[in-house]
C-alpha cells in the first residue's frame, strides 16, 4: 500500500505537474502528460524500501499512515525518477530518508504509532480541582 499519492509528489516539487511530467515522460514522441507506468514503477520502488525497514517494527499495512512517511515516500519517489542524475538536494532528501528508515528499524525513532498500530492515546488535558473561593459577591460587596 503506497503511502503517497501523485498529488503529494507534485505538491513537493518545485514545478509543480510541470517537474512531474519532465520526470516521467520518456515517450518518443513525449506525451506531454505524466507517464502513470513510470509514476507508479518509481512508487512501487519507494513503497517496498519503507517497508523493509518499518516492518521491523510495525505490523503492515500501517492505517492510518504516519504522515512522516508521506515525505519520506516522496523523496524516494523523486529521487527514483532522477536515478540517472539526481540534483543534490534529491540526493540528500534521499540519504535523510534512508536514514531516519534506519533509526525507526533500530527502535531510534518513532512513527508515532506502537508496533500494532496504534497511536498513543491522547490525555484528556488538565484537570483542576478549585478549592472554596476567596472573593465572593458578598466579601467584595462594598468596593
């Protein structure tokens, strides 16, 4: 199960769908629209690296997905559509990914979610219990 979409790619890219399209086009004669085979070969790619290292710790699939990983996907993705020269920021997006893969297989870093699943819960907030009050209607009747 991916866990970025082709909008999230976009959104990341500084062209935007124009990036989108130079990166994935590679018809003669180009089709001027996203090639959705090169997109998803380059997805299928980034989604099975995160899972190798996830599943080290997590049960797959993970729902709800840690947004963590929806850059972490893209940046794969990206970097897999400019395999034959990526720019040197692709590259360290990448090692920056790879790297934090490592550290949550390790148990160094978190998703945010325990092995089954499962988001922490949430505290309900601060709970104050007033004692009896000092100023009532009546002590501050004559000012």
């Amino acid at each position: 199960m991916p866990y970025a979409t082709q909008s999230d790619v976009v959104s990341r890219l500084p062209g935007g769908q124009e990036d989108l399209i130079r990166l994935t086009d590679r018809a003669d004669p180009p089709l001027e629209a996203v090639d959705v085979a090169v997109f998803a070969s380059a997805q299928v790619d980034a989604t099975a690296t995160i899972n190798s290292f996830v599943m080290v710790k997590h049960t797959l699939p993970l729902t709800p997905v840690p947004t963590t990983l929806v850059g972490i996907e893209c940046d794969l993705i990206i970097f897999n559509l400019q395999r034959a020269r990526p720019s040197e920021d692709v590259r360290k997006a990448r090692d920056d990914a790879m790297s934090f893969l490592r550290a949550v297989a390790s148990g160094k870093a978190s998703l945010g979610v325990d092995a089954s699943n499962t988001a922490p819960a949430e505290s309900g907030g601060v709970f104050v219990t007033a004692g009896t009050p000092v100023f009532t209607a009546e002590t501050l009747g004559d000012y």
